[in-house]
C-alpha cells in the first residue's frame, strides 16, 4: 500500500493479498490465498473472447470498537450466483465465497480504514476454458477472484450535487443482460458517458430507452420528496442494487411511500421542480442530482443544491453501515 492513499482515485489502491479458486472438471478448488499481483491466463480464455465475467462489490467497515463487519455480503453473493447463472458461468458456492471473502479480510484487516473509509471488496468470476471456436460454448473452466482495496471518504472534498444527461434513445446494455454485473454493460455505457461529458460537462448519463427512466451507466436512480420516493420497478433491463434495496427498506422503516413502478422523462421532468433525484450505488451510497441535461437545455433539480432528504437517507442507512445505528436487518457480518 502507498504511504499516503487516501487522495487515491477509488479501487486503485489494493490490499497485497488475495483470494482464488479456480472451477476444473466439474468441481471448485479449495481456496488459496495470494500475493496480489498478475494471474496466468491463456490468450484463449473464453472471457477475453466471448465476455463470461461477472463481478461483484460491498464494503466491510471498521467500528469504533475496532471490530469489522462486511455489509450484505450474503445478498451480494447471491447476486453474483445469479449473474453466473445468466452468462452460463460455472457458478461459485456460496460457502466457498463466503469463507475467501472472510479469510482475505482476516488477513489484511489492518488496511480497513477506520470511519468514513472501508475496505472494498471485489470477487471476480471469467471464463477460462481455452478454445476460440466456442463463440455458442459456454466455458466449463473457470477462476474466482477476490480483490481488496481500502478507500476513504468518498466526499472528502465535499459533497457535491451531480450534472446528469438524459438520454431518451439509447440503451446502457441488452436489455435481457441489463441485471447482470458483467463488464460488457459498463463498457457499452462508457461511450455514451465519455462523449456526453465531453459535450455537457455532465457527470453520468441517465438512459432513458423509449422515454422511460431507467439508471445510469453505473447507478440506480430514485426521485424523492418528503415522505416519498419513486423508482424504476425492477425487471431484467438494469441492475438490482443492493444499495438501492436497502434504501428503499430503511425508507418503508422510516415512514416513507416507496413506489416502484415504470415512470416517464416528463414525470421525472414534473417531479423536479420542487422534489429531488439521486443515485445510488455503493461507492458514494446515495449521490445528490443538482441538474438535468435534456435536449441541451440544463434544469436545475429543486434549487440546484444536494436535497435533504437525499442527506437524510444517506445519513441512516452510512450509520448502520458503521455501527453507529442498530442493524435491526441483520445486515451486518462481523469478521
């Protein structure tokens, strides 16, 4: 680790010591763990050809009585389970991940950064099975990663509210594809993102496909007022968020009416007038949207600033998070 990490950009930082298993003759390998650094793979490998990766990413925080605790990390797995199943992966064990994820922890638990950091984790699933012809094939040879990576304050240069363009033609990725945390999806959103920001100075892109919202190239989306929220309902076309489901739970604890539902650009257009959007995600949590971009025209979201309610939010669920709040979901491993 570098001597002075905490201005580093978010996951460039890893801990020096990871977690594989590899998928051979029907069967997981036991785990070992690694010196962090570069793997062995054959230029055949049916990821680099035919994209069968899938990854994941959550957090384990460290609380002030020094103990460390992974957030959802059972919810997580199941996520990538499903994502395997999807691209016709071999899927990982549950027990087996659980048990790399832990004992990785264990072993670098002194790079959990204290409060408002966390140790990021990110298992990794390819394709291994080496063969170009198996464009229909599905890989019967697999490896599973997990990646450590301390990170600090998301906002330590304060919380700012985001610029977002609307877009109302593309789409982030293949719909049937869309709730799968594959690779492919961010890089089919990077082009649309990188070339809006060059041309509007915008900070993610909202894919709106038809006319109806959807999420960004790497969050989920919710408009909130007091005492309510609106989201996309979800279906096979975006990710289902583990950050956003525990939002819209702690909102139903809180009082809030949670619609999940289809909703159009024009609603959201109404909706921000007085109320507010943000997006939410695991790296910053939930994220204040300041403007929206539509047809080249900028609309302030409310008056522009990070909106209470998206403070509020964010606010509770970062308390369970570091242990300053009761995790009353039973959503907290301790490590």
């Amino acid at each position: 680790m570098s001597s002075n990490p905490r201005n580093a950009p978010f996951g460039s930082i890893l801990s020096d010591t990871m977690a594989i298993a590899t998928y051979r003759n029907g069967a997981w390998s036991a785990m070992e763990l690694r010196k962090t650094g570069p793997l062995e793979i054959h230029p055949a490998a049916h990821a680099l050809h035919y994209g069968s990766t899938c990854f994941e990413g959550f957090k384990a925080y460290r609380h002030a009585d020094g103990s460390v605790h992974i957030f959802r990390m059972a919810r997580h797995i199941e996520r990538m389970r499903r994502s395997a199943e999807a691209l016709i992966l071999p899927e990982p064990d549950p027990q087996l991940l659980a048990s790399m994820v832990t004992t990785l922890i264990d072993r670098v638990r002194a790079d959990v950064p204290e409060a408002p950091g966390a140790l990021y984790l990110r298992p990794l699933l390819f394709g291994t099975m080496a063969n170009i012809g198996a464009a229909a094939t599905p890989s019967t040879e697999a490896c599973l990663v997990v990646l450590a990576s301390p990170v600090w304050d998301y906002f330590a240069g304060g919380i700012r509210p985001l610029k977002i363009l609307v877009e109302e033609q593309a789409q982030r990725c293949a719909p049937h594809l869309g709730m799968v945390k594959t690779g492919g999806n961010y890089a089919a959103a990077m082009g649309p993102t990188l070339a809006a920001r060059k041309a509007y100075g915008i900070d993610q892109v909202l894919f709106c496909p038809g006319g109806e919202v959807q999420e960004t190239g790497a969050s989920n989306f919710l408009l909130i007022r007091p005492g309510h929220i609106l989201t996309r309902s979800l279906d096979p076309s975006f990710l289902h968020g583990v950050t956003r489901d525990s939002l819209l739970t702690l909102a139903r604890d809180l009082g809030y009416r949670v619609e999940e539902r289809v909703f159009s650009v024009d609603e959201m257009m109404d909706w921000v007038h007085t109320g507010e959007a943000a997006l939410s995600g695991t790296a910053a949590v939930l994220s204040g949207v300041g403007t929206l971009v539509r047809n080249g025209n900028e609309h302030p979201v409310a008056d522009g600033h990070v909106g209470p309610e998206t403070l509020k939010l964010r606010a509770a669920l970062v308390a369970i998070q570091q242990g300053t709040a009761p995790d009353s979901h039973g959503w907290l491993t301790r490590v």
